[in-house]
C-alpha cells in the first residue's frame, strides 16, 4: 500500500460543511461556496470554498457587500478556488461617478435617473476568478480584475489589475512577483484543464497533482 493512500472521502459540492475534524464534527466556517450563495449575480464552480476564522451567516454579503441586487456587473469565482477569512470583492457598483465634477453618488438616492451611474458601472465589467485560485488572508480585489488560473494572491495584497494564470501577486497595488511554472508548463496545464475533470478522475490524478508530474497528469486525463 501507498505512504500516502488516496483520500476515502471528497465530499459533494454542495455540502455546506466539507472539512471534519479529528473527532469527526464539521469545521463550521469553512464551506462550499455552492453550498451557501444563492445570488443572482454570484456564478460558483464547484468546491470552491471560504475559510472565515468564524462562521458567517450571509457569505455573499461578506464577500462581495457592494454587489447589490439589481446590479449590473457579476462575480464568478472558479472551480476549487480557495477563499480565506478577510477577503473582499470590490466590485464594479462600489464606484463612484468619476465622469463629472464630483464624485457624489446623487443618482442612488433616487435609481430611476440612474441610468448613466449604472452604465459607467456596467462599464467596469465583471470580477472573474479562475479555477484554482488561492486568495490569502484578507486580499482584497478590485473591481472588473480577472484573476486567472492557478494563481496565488498574497495576503493584504490589493489586486487592481488582472492577473495573468499560474502567477503570484503581492503588494497594495498588488504586483506580479513571479510565474508559479516555466511558460511550457503552464500552457500544459490550461490545455488540461484538470479542474474541468470528473472528481473521481481528479481524485485519481492526486499523487501527479501532488507531485507536480505534468506528464503523468496528461496519462491521468479523462
């Protein structure tokens, strides 16, 4: 038998709880987005999760507090992308108006003259997050930013641009520090796109994922 034996249990995506501890009762903060966001502008993949120091009633509200309903733009986070406590989406109906002499939100006190408002905000466009992305301590992400695949956000970072795949970034504003993978290998890995893949597939090709084996992730391929 293997040192390291695969897992007996993944448990589904739209289990609320997924994480058991030793003594077999669920970690209650951290949940399957799936589980827990019923919001008509929040699109999750599955087994994305968030990992809060505390549970929280209204995860949508927390992750994204200015996506309001009736707003123009979306969030979309990934498939398996690994949320952690303190992260903020700022999406695009957090903005000001910038086009004139103030900034003061007048319209939102009366929103049907606000189409103007609602259109430099529809402008922005939506805050996409790729599959397999890790979003650290208390990362904050900016409107219209598209997080690509496999990256890694650094904690406190400030992400106001997008990021490109399989990068770290750091910093307020946060910068891109360096490529998680050679350019090959990256390309390798968005053309095998193993968050798409059956679980039990995935969960066969854990010793390749693991080991960071791009050749025996390719033989593992559905």
């Amino acid at each position: 038998m293997s040192a390291h034996p695969l897992p007996r249990r993944f448990p589904a995506p739209d289990t609320r709880h997924p994480v058991l501890l030793p003594d077999g009762t669920p970690h209650e903060p951290t949940v399957f987005l799936q589980a827990v966001i019923d919001h008509p502008s929040i699109e999750v993949g599955p087994y994305a999760y968030y990992s809060p120091l505390a549970p929280v009633t209204d995860a949508a509200a927390e992750l994204a507090p200015y996506l309001y309903p009736g707003c123009p733009e979306r969030l979309v986070i990934g498939a398996f992308a690994q949320i952690a406590h303190g992260v903020r989406f700022i999406t695009a109906s957090a903005n000001h108006p910038m086009g004139g002499l103030t900034t003061y939100p007048f319209r939102i006190f009366d929103m049907e003259t606000a189409g103007k408002y609602l259109e430099e905000n529809a402008a922005i466009g939506d805050t996409v997050v790729g599959p397999d992305v890790w979003l650290g301590f208390n990362a904050m992400v900016m409107p219209g930013v598209t997080i690509g695949a496999g990256s890694i956000v650094a904690a406190g970072a400030v992400v106001a641009t997008d990021v490109p795949p399989f990068a770290i970034v750091a910093g307020n504003p946060g910068r891109v520090v360096r490529r998680r993978f050679p350019p090959e290998v990256i390309e390798a890995l968005l053309a095998l796109a193993w968050w798409d893949w059956p679980i039990e597939a995935i969960r066969a090709a854990l010793p390749a994922l693991e080991a960071g084996d791009v050749e025996a992730l390719a033989k593992a391929e559905p």
